[in-house]
C-alpha cells in the first residue's frame, strides 16, 4: 500500500510540472500574455521626465537622455507594432481601450527627476 502511495504522489508531482511548464509555455510564447517596460522619449518643458546622463570614455561630451517608463503586454505591442518597435511611432503612446498600458513619469516626491518644477504637468 505505501508503495502505491508514493507511486501516486510521483505521478501527481509529475503532471503537475509537466501541466505548469506547458501552460507557461502557451502563455509566453504562443499568447504573448506577459509585460513588456521600455523608455519612450520624454520633453522635459512638457512632462516630468526621467533623465539618465552619458559620456565617452573619458568624461567628456556627456549627453543628457530624457525618457518616462512604458509598459506594456507584449502581445498589444506586437499587434500593434510588429517585431520591431524601434522605428514604429505608436509604440510610444497607448491606443484607445488597451487597459495593459500605461507610461510612468517621473514622481518628484519617490524619484530624482530632470525637472526642478513640479508643476510641468
């Protein structure tokens, strides 16, 4: 009897990890049902932006990015976009009814922002 039991338990443990691993797999890769977050540009005059600054290796020519925080599902962007989302323009906006989108912009009060003003908005 004990041996039918852990028998049992093996073939229960199994399936179980063979049911997750495919429902991963059909979700992720067949659905495109997960979150997607990628930088947008951002106005700094406008919006309350994010600010991430860059340079050579030296030091020297540093350059100041100003971007807010998109997300996504990936599934919406691929719709919307295809494969490639660096030369599409509307991956940088949320179309009208797509409750999985949102861009964040930068909080004064939890982030260090580009902009000294808070009242951009």
């Amino acid at each position: 009897m004990e041996k039918i039991l852990k028998i049992m338990l093996w073939l229960l443990l199994i399936s179980g990890l063979l049911y997750s691993v495919i429902a991963t797999h059909i979700r992720v890769f067949e659905k495109g049902d997960y979150i997607v977050r990628y930088n947008i540009p951002c106005d700094p005059s406008l919006k309350m932006c994010f600010s991430e600054i860059t340079c050579d290796e030296l030091g020297n020519n540093c350059e100041t990015t100003y971007y807010s925080s998109m997300q996504r599902t990936e599934s919406n962007l691929a719709r919307i976009c295809g494969s490639d989302i660096s030369t599409c323009a509307l991956a940088e906006k949320c179309m009208e009814g797509e409750a999985s989108c949102s861009i964040k912009f930068c909080n004064p009060t939890e982030d260090t922002c580009a902009n000294t003003t808070a009242n951009n908005e």
